[in-house]
C-alpha cells in the first residue's frame, strides 16, 4: 500500500502528539535500563544483545524504504542518508561490544518499546525520503540549513561518542562498579553523552530540514531529557562526594567561566 501525503502527515502528526503525551510520564518513570535495571520489569536479557536487538531495526527499516522509494537519490541526500547511518551503525555494531557489560542485562519489555520506536522512526524517515520528498538539489549543499545543520550533527555526534567512550574508560583494568567521570564536559553536566546525542539529532532535522526528522528530533529530546534527569539524581544519591557545580545536562558553569575571563 502507497500513502497519500496527507495520510502520511496525518499518522505522523499523530506520533508526534504521542511524543508529548508520553514526556510528562518520562519525567516521573525511571526506565529500568543501565544503571537503572530493575528485575520488577519482568525478564531480563543480556545488554550487548538488547542494545543489538533494539537498534538494528531503523538500519533495515531506513534503508529498505530509502532506496525502494522512487525519489531520486541525489548527492545531498546521499549525505543525509549516510550521516544517519553512521551513527547507527557504530551504535548497533561497535557500541555492544565496547562496553563493560558482562554480567548486565536489560528488561525485555525494554528491548521490545525500543526495538518498536526503532521501526517506526525509520518507517517515517524512510518513507519520507524514499517516497514524499521533493528531493535535494546540489544547490542544497551551500543552503545555510544544511551547513548548519551538518556541524551540529557532526559536533554533537563526537560529544556524544567521546563522552560515552570516557565511560567505559573508567572501568579500564577489568574495575567494576561505577564512578565518577571527571573529563571533558563531565566537569559541568552530568550526562554529555546524552547532551551530544540531542545536539547531534537537532543537528539532523535541521540539515534534513523535514517533517519527519523534526519528529525524530523531538522524540530525542522526550527520551533523553528524562534519563538526563535521572542520571543526575542517580550520581547526587549515590556519590555523597558528587560535585555540586555540574547540572544534568547544560553546562552553565562553562558558561559563567568564560563571561568572567571576558
């Protein structure tokens, strides 16, 4: 079955209003994975597979669409295509197996809503590109949405990767447990990993400059600042020593440093 446009919108406008509802219950409802697993959530599966599982769907669903659709892949869309793939592809194949996780497992119901969203995000990004969209002239290259964009996508991505990379450093020498991370922007916020993340989705619904990427990028922000949030209690409950300066996500204290220096 081929969407009109306006049914496409319709079921989208329709996820979107999903997103805003479920925020508020995001703020009150710690979801038990990571450092919040719980067994009350029912049974529970090996990370490495569950981040596997629940991730490899969009790089399927993506693809399949992107290039079944009959919009002409033009070179800026290439681009579009393989930034969202990069992030994916490090996250499916290489992000399970560099984390410490060896005896850390994930509730299944967690895997299942995840693996699900994962579906739905590349059903509308992929259908979106694949089938509605007008297309990406060349001249698109040099709009300043894109360029724009692309640095965000491409800064928030490393901040992303680097912060969470600090994490799994820290239990270098087969340490267990947790602790306190002290590089990079972990001086200021609690959760640059997750920062870098939202920046770098931004970044991508404004070099897509679409609907649909728009959606993704709102879903982002709804996970991440909830988990942002409960990481930040998380680390002032457990670390008596936590340092008091660092806010969960943004970085004030960088901020206030650099107005004194001027």
């Amino acid at each position: 079955m081929i969407l009109t446009r306006e049914q496409f919108y319709l079921l989208l406008v329709a996820w979107l209003v999903l997103a805003v509802l479920i925020f508020p219950l995001l703020l009150r409802v710690t979801v038990p994975y990571g450092r919040h697993t719980k067994t009350s959530w029912g049974p529970t599966i090996s990370n490495r597979i569950g981040w596997f599982v629940m991730e490899l769907p969009v790089i399927i669903v993506f693809s399949v669409l992107f290039f079944w659709g009959d919009v002409v892949k033009t070179a800026p869309m290439m681009f579009i295509y393989s930034a969202f793939m990069l992030h994916y592809v490090h996250r499916v194949f290489v992000f399970p197996l560099a984390i410490k996780s060896s005896g850390k497992r994930m509730p299944v119901l967690i895997v299942v809503l995840a693996f699900v969203f994962n579906l739905i995000n590349g059903f509308f990004n992929g259908y979106w590109f694949g089938w509605l969209s007008g297309g990406y002239e060349l001249t698109w290259f040099t709009d300043p949405r894109f360029i724009i964009g692309a640095v965000l996508f491409f800064l928030g991505m490393y901040l992303n990767i680097s912060s969470d990379y600090q994490l799994i450093n820290l239990r270098k020498g087969n340490k267990s447990g947790y602790f306190i991370p002290h590089k990079g922007l972990f001086k200021h916020v609690s959760s640059p990993n997750l920062l870098g993340e939202m920046i770098e989705w931004t970044g991508w619904a404004v070099m897509s400059w679409c609907l649909p990427a728009a959606a993704f990028a709102w879903w982002t922000l709804a996970n991440l600042i909830p988990r942002a949030l409960d990481h930040h209690r998380w680390y002032k409950q457990r670390f008596p020593d936590y340092p008091t300066e660092r806010t969960a996500l943004i970085p004030w204290g960088l901020f206030r440093k650099k107005s004194q220096r001027m």
